[in-house]
C-alpha cells in the first residue's frame, strides 16, 4: 500500500473519513512529505494539524505552526519565501524537505504509540535514502524518538532535548527542538531565538563550519 492511500491505522482511518465528511474541502488523507527530493537537511513533525496539513495537504501549512518553522526556513536560506499558505502557492524548499513522524491527522493532535510505530515504516524508508552527512531535525520528543525507532537505535542513549545533536551511526546527524506549536511559542517555551539557534547550528553544520 502506497502512503497516498494508506489506512492501516484504524483510529486515524475513521477519524479522517469524519473530518472530511464535516469539512468536504479538506484534504484529509496522509499528508505526503514536501521540498527536495535530494535534501541536506530533513525536517520531521508530529503529525498534520486539524486545520493546517490536513486542510491544505501540505507540511505546517496553513496553521500557526509553519509561522515560525517557515520564516526560519527562509531566514536560512531553505526556502525560497518566508510563509506556506496553501499547498499551491509556488513556495519552493531549498536542500531541505519536510515530513511528519505520523502521515494522518490524530484525533486531539495525540497519535498512539501503535499509530507511530505502524507509520514509522514510512519514516524508515525516508532515512534510508539519505546519505551520511544529512542533517535530520526533530521537533518534539514524539518525533525524536521516531527517528531513533526508524533507525533502530535505543531512546535512553540519546535522550530528547532542545537543541541538542547526535551523530549516529548511520551518518546522519539528529538535531532536535521543541515543536513550533502556538502552546510552546505563546508560553515562550520556544522563543523565535531559540529556534533560529537550532537552525544555525545545523547550517553551520551543513556548510563545514562544525
């Protein structure tokens, strides 16, 4: 089965046939990753967002959430404009790529353990194909630990952390944040320094600085 069309979770499976139901104009499926396909740095989030991805179908479009994440992509030099509004709207990323640890919209934001363990299989597959070096950036402990499970690795030997990186074995490099999410930016838990922070350190990375 394609991710495309992909319902082996049957929570999320229902949950979407709901949504789309209520809102006919939502795109309400699995949310394909999006920018590059040969990127140096690949972004993982939670999961789309009720009115962000899995209204517009792509990545942290949409919602409060790609406010920050995509002004600092265009900061840095990944994306060739400051803001993502709708899946059409001709913004192009820049080495980098964007994907979600969970590909369905979870019923309260909230997957379950055996949701991201089934998607993890996706996640896998986009890990492979990147080659040492490449930069990966999880925002949030749900995503970090994704990329821990997809590379099969042990969580407890490399703990989440904001801002933290781990060189692991398959040569890529774990950068990771708190998640970009309205509760974390309006509690100043993440400021737009402490982001900006993160997204240095992995350009400085990227360009042989570090």
């Amino acid at each position: 089965m394609t991710l495309a069309s992909c319902r082996q979770c049957p929570r999320l499976a229902s949950f979407l046939d709901e949504v789309k139901a209520e809102n006919p104009d939502y795109f309400a499926r699995p949310v394909l990753p999006f920018g590059d396909e040969n990127p140096r740095l690949l972004i993982v989030g939670l999961a789309p967002g009720m009115h962000g991805a899995n209204r517009t179908g792509r990545p942290f479009t949409g919602d409060h959430a790609g406010i920050l994440l995509y002004q600092t992509l265009h900061r840095f030099g990944f994306a060739s404009g400051p803001e993502s509004v709708s899946a059409d709207d001709g913004l192009l990323l820049i080495d980098c790529r964007i994907t979600n640890a969970v590909k369905c919209l979870p019923p309260q934001n909230k997957p379950e353990t055996a949701e991201i363990r089934q998607c993890n299989a996706y996640l896998r597959e986009e890990l492979a194909v990147l080659p040492r070096g490449t930069a990966v950036l999880a925002l949030g402990n749900v995503a970090h630990q994704a990329v821990l499970w997809a590379q099969e690795l042990k969580i407890k030997a490399y703990p989440f952390g904001h801002a933290t990186r781990y060189d692991l074995p398959s040569g890529l490099s774990l950068y990771s944040s708190y998640h970009c999410s309205r509760y974390n930016t309006q509690t100043r838990r993440l400021t737009t320094e402490m982001f900006e922070a993160v997204f240095a350190n992995i350009r400085n990375h990227l360009d042989g600085v570090s």
